[in-house]
C-alpha cells in the first residue's frame, strides 16, 4: 500500500506543471544562468563550482519544503487527507508514502542537475557518503518544515508563505550569493538557516574537497529534529 501511494504520489508530482517549475525548470535556469553569464561574484575557481552545490541544495529545498507544503496543505483544505486518513492506509504509512515521493523526485532532480553542471565544466570532489549523508538529513528538515507549514496554516497561507520562504531563502541562504556579501553579522545569522547549512556543506565537500562538514550537518540535524517534531505534534489533519 505503501509502495502503491508513493508512485501515485510521485506521478501527481511530475504532473503538475507549477511543481516542476519549482522542482526542475527554475534550479535548471539559475545554473546555466549564474554559471554562465557573470553576474554574481562567486570567487576564484569556475562558477559551476561554487554555483552546482547551492542548486542541488535549492532543488532538495523546492522538492521537500516548498513542493511539499503547497501540495499537502490543498490536500488538506480539500479534504483528501481525511479520507486518506481513514482508509487501511494508516496515517504513518501515507506519510511514509509522501516522503518516499520526495525522495524520488529529489533523486531525478539531483541527476539532471549534475549533468547539466559537468556540461558547464564542473570538477566536484570529496566523498559521495558525505554528500549523501548531507542531502538525506537535509530533506529530513525541509520535510518537516513543510509539514509544519501545510498543517498548520490554510492552503493560501501555505501557498503564499512557502513561495515566499523559497524567495528569500534562494536569495539569502547562499545558494546564488555567497553570505560573505552580507557581512560579518549577516554571514553567522544566515549561517543558521537549513538552506545555508546545506549549500554550505555541500560546498566544502564538492568544491574544497572537504571530510564530513559536522557543523553543517549539526545544523541541519537540529532543524530536522525540531521541524519533525514540530510537525508531528501540531499536524492538523482536517
């Protein structure tokens, strides 16, 4: 059953026109735009290299947060989840379920993106169970933030606010702009972030060939942790 709703999940997903501009269209964009067009000051070295990581971190947040939260939040004012709800389908396996879905999407995400960034000249480096290791506790904090969100507040709410995170993250979280740019001060409180966490760890072990960046991953750790239990405790069904 479980296998059953995250293929159908992941197929509503790639139907849906507004969530692959999230999830596939826009992080595509911004990489070849940033990478090849120079417009941003990323630094010594190539730009794919220090652009490719904060993508991949973009679309792991698009996928998990962003997508996550419009989506079940109509599915919550709709009363689909209710009825899901009630079905032998228990509640911990249509969660289970979404989460698989998103795993998914992220997989095809992170493949297109990579071969788009080694057409544009990208040397990454460092360990792959590092960046894996990074990209599973950072969908794990993006989750439940998006969760939270799609539970708690109403569907336009949700829409409104998730699009509006997903701006402000893609401009402040060093995806595209380095937080160096921000100043000392803006640079630790941003440094905070889900979304900075993970570019910046995927950073250092693509580009610098880094070991495992654990202040990175602490961070991300510690969103995942408050997020899923945030979302659990408040999660409102109906």
């Amino acid at each position: 059953m479980i296998a059953a709703q995250a293929a159908l999940e992941t197929r509503m997903l790639l139907r849906n026109g507004e969530q692959l501009l999230l999830t596939v269209v826009i992080p595509t964009l911004l990489l070849v735009l940033f990478s090849s067009v120079d417009i941003v000051d990323t630094g010594k070295g190539e730009a794919v290299d220090f652009l490719a990581p904060g993508i991949l971190a973009l679309a792991v947040m698009s996928t998990a947060f962003t997508g996550q939260a419009i989506a079940t939040g109509f599915e919550r004012r709709y009363g689909v989840l209710k009825r899901l709800a009630s079905s032998p389908l228990p509640r911990w396996g249509l969660m289970t379920a979404k989460t698989a879905s998103v795993l998914v999407t992220e997989i095809l995400q992170v493949v297109l993106l990579t071969v788009i960034a080694f057409a544009l000249g990208w040397s990454p480096h460092g360990s792959p169970a590092a960046v894996l290791l990074l990209l599973v506790v950072g969908t794990a904090a993006f989750s439940g933030l998006g969760l939270l969100m799609a539970g708690t507040l109403k569907a336009e709410a949700t829409l409104a606010a998730a699009n509006l995170v997903f701006l402000l993250l893609l401009v402040g979280g060093g995806v595209i702009v380095p937080l160096e740019k921000f100043g000392s001060a803006g640079e630790q409180v941003l440094g905070l972030l889900p979304v900075s966490a993970l570019s910046d760890g995927l950073r250092d072990v693509l580009q610098h060939g880094a070991g495992m960046p654990w202040a990175d991953l602490g961070i991300l750790a510690v969103w995942a942790v408050a997020g899923l239990a945030a979302a659990g405790r408040f999660f409102r069904w109906e």
